[in-house]
C-alpha cells in the first residue's frame, strides 16, 4: 500500500474538509463528527467544482456551486444536480496524522444517481 500523509488530524475540524492535491490529482479529506476520517475525489462530479469549499452536515458534502450532496463515506449521489458518485479512498488516522491511500478506490464513476 502506498499511504499519503495528508495533515495533523487537528488541521481539520470535525464535520469539515480540506483540500489535498497530490501530483495532478486533487482530493477532499473529512473528518466526522465522531473524529473518523474520510477521503474522496476532491471535485464534484457535475460541474468540477471543488468540494473544500461545501458544506459538511453529518456524513454530507454540499456543493457550493450547486448545492449537490454527496454522501462522503460512501460517495453516492444524494440530490440533483449531481449523478455521479465520487470515488472515494481509504483513509485513516495514523500517529496523529491523517493518511489516505490513493492507488485503489471506490464508486468510480458510477451512476447511481440521488432518488427522484
């Protein structure tokens, strides 16, 4: 496994996300109300906007261009304008710090669109 180290865990407040960019990827990193950290691609899947600059309500990032949501643990499209998920990483806390692994992830562009 290949783990990037992200930030201090207390760089990130909890229910908030930053903004990481590795290479010519970018990525958003969250943490949760309970302390838990998650990483997904770092643009919305509608209009390529990044997501640093949303709102994070529960497991939730808002969009703040459209107001699109997505569930961030699971990257699933939760209301229009966005259909597709985000991929999501693995994320975790590591000596204080918060690592992601960003060969592998999840929900890869798929079409799981938020309900009607």
């Amino acid at each position: 496994m290949s783990w990037l180290d992200v930030c201090d865990a207390e760089d990130i407040d909890l229910e908030d996300v930053i903004r990481f960019d590795h290479g010519d990827r970018t990525f958003a990193v969250y943490r949760s109300a309970d302390g838990a950290v998650f990483a997904t691609d770092g643009l919305c899947t509608h209009e390529q906007v990044h997501l640093c600059g949303g709102l994070v309500i529960d497991n939730t990032i808002e969009c703040p261009k459209h107001n699109g949501r997505f569930n961030y643990q699971t990257g699933a499209a939760l209301r229009a304008p966005v259909y597709d998920a985000l991929a999501t990483y693995p994320a975790r806390l590591n000596n204080g710090r918060i690592e992601i692994e960003v060969i592998k992830s999840s929900n890869s562009k798929n079409n799981n669109g938020p309900p009607l």
